[in-house]
C-alpha cells in the first residue's frame, strides 16, 4: 500500500512525513523543498502481533509495512506544467490513495504560499488541478474512442458513454472519484489511472494546543463539511507534535500523548484511516519460525491471500487452516482451539476476515 502525501507547499506535509517515517527529508519554510518525493517504510502497528507472539514465541516477528511518499508541493497551474507541476502529477498516478494535508494553523513564522491560511482554498486548488489534468487525459481517450466506434468496435459505445459522464463531473467541478460507475466501466477506465478518482484522505494539520480538541477549531469544520460532500475522511493531527514524538522512546510518547489527552498519535490515525479508505484488513501466518502480518483487500479469497505470501501457495493452493484471533487468543495454543472445534479447514471460495490466523496447505 502507498500513500502519497501532497498539500500546498509549507502546510506541514514535510514535517509530517519526517515524524512519522523519520526518513529525515528536507522541511524549510520555502515552497519546493521537497523536489523528488521521498518515501518512508512504516511498520503497520497492531497490538494483536504482540498477543500472538506471547502464545507462540517466534524466531522473527514481521509486522505489515505502509509507503508514504512525500510528493512536491503543488501551486495553481499544476495541469499546465507550473511550479514542478508535471513531476507532481506523474509522481500522484503512482500511488494507491492520497493524504491531503491541508494547514488549519496560525504561524506568523512560516510563510502560507497564498499568503493567508484558507484550507478550503487550498484543497479547492489541488483538487482543481487534478481534476483538470484527468480531464486533459479523458477528452484525449475520447477522441480514440470515438474513432473505434466508426469501426463498430463493440466495446466502444460503452467505454464512450463512461467517458462522458466521467468528463461532465470533470467539467463542472467535480472529482472523478464522485462517478458512480459499475464494475465493467471501472475496469474500462482502469489504465486511464485518472488522478481524482482516487482514494483521498484530508488530514488538518493544527497546532500543538488544538489537537486534543479540535472541535473548536472552524477550519476543521469547513474541511469537514468540505469532505462530506465528496465521502472523503478528515483526520486531525499536528505535524508539530508528531515531530516531538519522533524523538522520544515508545514509554515517553505514551506518556506525551496522555498529557495532551490523546489516545493515540497521528501515525495511527493515519494508518487506520489510510486502511479504511482503502478497504483493507490484516490476517497473520503464526508458526516457531515467524509471526507476521499481511495485508489484504475486503473480500479476498482464500487462494489470492495465499499468493500474497507466494504465487505457488496460489498456484498450488489445496485448503486453509484457519482460527479467528480471538479464538486463538482465548483457546491459548492452537492444540485447544482445534480440540474445541475453532481451528476450520477452508476451501477456495473462503473470504478472508480480519484477524484470521492462517496455514495454507498447497501442492506444486
């Protein structure tokens, strides 16, 4: 999974990235600072790993892993190469969904590059420039289609009628996330790789006095009442003390978070609503050897979970094991949650769940 961060320049999207992968990019008060993206690995954190390696004490513990990729600021005139437009636009169609950090904070010290903070403006600015670059990318497959039509290509008329209602939402505004399309037209669309219809995520980044209650803060509210209208998630975060837990050990920040009256810090926040967006869930391979996590989308099948760990599990798959976490955890061992009957044997049409704790048994 890849999460793109973007955002105006000197709204925090930097700073925020250094805090939570402390992959140590550059963050200046100046636009551009940030040219080629810069990428962080983030081990997923989940609590159900510690509890399984409690029951089953491994040689190696491997947690799911998050790319966040820092993408360079934007400015309006994106779509038509301005500022580092293109590289930002080719570096986007890259990745799965987007964080749009958007400034909700006052700081007479950090310059805004429209020289005032007004988040509504700001995502309105990106998502226009999107939209305008996917709208380029449309009209040019229009122009394609429209020719294998006079050739009675049968797919054509529908790729077409797909197109056009694509490009009325472009047209007026709207993103092309917003379409509601059938599967058969998602598929016909799919290597259009259209920016705004991916995922989007808005995070508010507010100042260190504000996250712990940021109801207050009427920024927050126009972003929120922003992203209703489009379906997307707001989280609320401050990139400002996501850098100071960076540098503290894990019993400090727990500590840290408590004094501000936190109960979790904005890594994990944005980690459970990048998976939320995304429709992913985690199942685990628990065995001596090793305990780890994988992640799948809502809905896979048995056989394609297996590929994720090796194609010939796939290729080859005969039947899962499976035990639920919480069975395994009550049960204590694997030895007790088969002799009470919570250990199953699954075949290929078995969809995952959350929290499955798996044995795939295949045969190449």
């Amino acid at each position: 999974m890849e999460i793109g961060i973007v955002g105006l320049p000197n709204v925090g999207k930097s700073t925020l990235f250094n805090a939570i992968t402390k992959a140590g990019a550059e963050a200046a008060n100046y636009p551009f600072c940030t040219i080629e993206p810069n990428v962080g690995i983030v081990a997923v954190p989940d609590a159900r790993l510690d509890k399984l390696v409690e029951i089953i004490p491994p040689q190696k513990v491997t947690p799911t892993v998050i790319r966040f990729v820092d993408i360079a600021g934007l400015v309006q005139g994106a779509s038509k190469g301005e500022g580092l437009g293109n590289k930002f636009l080719a570096h986007i169609r890259e990745v799965d969904a987007i964080a749009q950090v958007v400034r909700c904070f006052e700081d007479e010290n950090i310059t805004h590059v429209a020289g005032k903070v007004n988040p509504l403006s700001d995502m309105e600015v990106i998502n226009t420039e999107l939209a305008l670059a996917d709208l380029e990318t449309v009209e040019r497959r229009m122009e394609r289609t429209r020719k294998l039509l006079k050739s009675n290509d049968k797919k054509a008329q529908l790729e077409l009628n797909t197109l056009e209602k694509i490009y009325a939402a472009l047209s007026g505004g709207n993103a092309a996330r917003t379409v509601d399309l059938g599967e058969d037209e998602k598929v016909l669309v799919r290597d259009l790789n259209l920016l705004s219809i991916k995922p989007i995520l808005y995070v508010a980044n507010v100042g260190e006095d504000e996250v712990a209650d940021p109801d207050n803060n009427l920024l927050v509210q126009r972003i929120r009442e922003y992203a209703a209208r489009e379906q997307a998630e707001v989280i609320v975060v401050s990139a400002r003390v996501e850098s100071e837990i960076a540098e503290l050990e894990e019993a400090e920040a727990r500590e840290f978070l408590a004094d501000l009256g936190l109960a979790e810090s904005g890594l994990h926040k944005l980690i459970r609503a990048s998976y939320h967006l995304l429709g992913l869930i985690t199942f685990f391979t628990a065995g001596e050897p090793e305990v780890r996590a994988w992640t799948i989308t809502r809905g896979t099948k048995a056989p394609q979970a297996a590929g994720k760990i090796h194609t010939d599990f796939e290729r080859g798959f005969i039947r899962a094991e499976v035990v639920s976490y919480e069975d395994l955890i009550n049960a204590g061992s694997y030895a007790v949650a088969r002799e009470r009957g919570q250990l199953r044997l699954e075949g290929k049409d078995y969809v995952m769940q959350d929290g499955d704790v798996v044995h795939f048994r295949f045969n190449v």
